[in-house]
C-alpha cells in the first residue's frame, strides 16, 4: 500500500498567518491527492481535489500544489474557522490512504 | 448536492457482525464511487471500502475478508456488512460519495454511525 507521510503533527498559528502543511508519498501518485479539514465531532470536509483544484465553495486563501510525491497545503490568511485538522488522501489506488493528519492551533 | 446518513452502529461484542447503511439522496449511488472512512476514537482518518460504479470493491488490508459492501439501487442506499469484528474496529464510520471517477474527491459525507466492540 502507499504511505502518506504528513508533517507536521501539529502547527500553531496566529490569525493573519500564513502555514504550509507537506505530504509525502512512498510512490508517484501523479497528482491523485486530496486536502481535507475535519473539525471536532464532525465529519472531513473536502478542501483540494487533484492536488491544485479549490473544492466549490472553499475559500480562495485554500491552495495545494504538487504532484508525484511532493504535496503542499498553504492556507494564507488564518482565520478562526481554520483552526482545525487537516488530512491529506491519496486516490491514486486502492487502499486509498490518508496522512497522519495535522492539527492547527491558535498560538 | 447530495445528502448522506448513515445508520445501523450500535454496541457488539468481539466476534460479531453488525450491518452499516448509508442513504442517499439526491443522486444515485449507483452513479459514483462510494467510500467508507472510520476513525477511532482520538486517532485520525482510515479508508475502509470503496465500491466503484460497476459494483467492484475495494477493501483496506485491515478489513480484508471481515467486512464487504454492497448497494441497494432501488432504495439508493449503501452497505457496509462486518463480520468477526474486533476491539480495534471501534470508530465512527462515514459514507461519502467519492468522485474519483470524475476527477474530483469525497465532496458529500454523512454525519457518521458510531460503532463500538466490546465485552
């Protein structure tokens, strides 16, 4: 199966910051990820699809770049709804497999 | 858009089974990969099934041989059926619509199903 390695484990920030969270997986995915944002209690919410594509409705301060095995989400502008974990998915093949997920905080 | 509820979790002991469902509504879920993702309790997100289009399945090698899933078309409702269940099988459970298919991602989720194994 594929390994997503995601770091970091977790990520404090202020509002207004700028962070990066990185993926890496074990093979070339080609751009087959996606970013998801899961909050307490509730169910993942889908951010990226494909790497780059901004999922309808998602605030534009949302990015992802990469392809192959190198992945990033940026988000730009923290703002207090953003304070939650982020995980991302490999789709490539099956068994899909998420990253370990990261956990933002407010400093 | 698209709605999804799951239902059927429950409490089981070690060893059982316990059969998930997933509603739909709003599109057919027969018309789009459909995945089933669980998360234990304070860990984070395992995929566990996808059923393709053409009625192919999937499975995570930690549920391989114990769990199976299936649709109801005419009742626009997803299955996940699980056997010889284990302690580390307590998590909730989602359904989500995966549009792997179009290009896309699991863009529709349900609230969830908690499932609990236990003595």
């Amino acid at each position: 199966a594929i390994q997503m390695t995601q770091s970091p484990s977790s990520l404090s920030a202020s509002v207004g910051d700028r962070v990066t969270i990185t993926c890496r997986a074990s093979q070339d995915i080609r751009n087959d990820l996606g970013w998801y944002q899961q909050k307490p209690g509730k169910a993942p919410k889908l951010l990226i699809f494909a790497a780059s594509h901004l999922q309808s409705g998602v605030p534009s301060r949302f990015s992802g770049t990469g392809s192959g095995t190198d992945f990033t989400l940026t988000i730009s502008d923290l703002q207090p709804d953003d304070f939650a974990t982020y995980y991302c998915l490999q789709d490539y093949d099956a068994p899909y497999t998420f990253g370990q997920g990261t956990r933002l905080d407010i400093k | 858009e698209g709605q999804l509820v799951e239902s059927g979790g429950g409490l089981v002991q070690p060893g059982g089974s316990l059969r998930l469902s997933c509603t739909a509504s709003g599109f057919n879920v027969d018309s789009t990969f459909m995945s089933w993702v669980r998360q234990a309790p304070g860990k984070g997100l395992e995929w566990v099934s996808l059923i393709y289009t053409g009625g192919i399945t999937d499975y995570a090698e930690s549920v391989k041989g114990r769990f199976s899933v299936s649709r109801d078309n005419s009742k626009n409702i997803l299955f996940l059926h699980m056997n010889s269940l284990r302690l580390e099988d307590t998590a909730v459970y989602y359904c989500a619509r995966d549009l792997k298919w179009q290009g896309g991602g699991m863009d529709v989720w349900g609230l969830g199903t908690t499932v609990i194994v236990s003595s």
